[in-house]
C-alpha cells in the first residue's frame, strides 16, 4: 500500500494540477474509469483552491477591521 498526501496542495499547485487534468480530459483519450477518477481528483483540488481563497479572504478582512485599514488609492496625493 502506498502512502498517501496527508497535506493539500497550495493554491498554485491545485490550479495547475487542475489545467493538467482538464487537458487530459478534453483529449478523450481516457476510459471511463480514468475519466472517473480525474474528474474526482478534479473536484478534490477544487474544494481545496475554494478553501485555500476563503481563508485568504478572511485574513483580508482581520487586516481590513483593523483601525489602519487601508484607504483606496487617490493618484496625486502625498
């Protein structure tokens, strides 16, 4: 039996993961079986990219409730 990844990819290694297993797909040449389980892998990956952007999200907002929040940007100004 072989190990498994106990941790998930970061954002970047799940997107590009997902690119490949896209372009495996659209070429048509996997069985269904393999179709399957990419398509399952692709849903794993998923859900991780969405967790991984939420949890980007939130660290934003704490820095952004803080009393330096930032201000939008006005060119010109000093």
């Amino acid at each position: 039996m072989s190990a498994k990844k106990t941790t998930e990819p970061s954002f970047e290694e799940a997107l590009a993961e997902l690119e490949s297993l896209v372009e495996r797909m659209e070429d048509g040449e996997l069985s269904l079986e393999e179709s399957i389980r990419t398509y399952e892998r692709g849903i794993a990956l998923g859900r991780s990219a969405l967790k991984a952007l939420d949890e980007a999200e939130q660290r934003v907002q704490i820095l952004n409730d803080g009393t330096d929040a930032p201000q939008p940007f006005e060119p010109g100004e000093a």
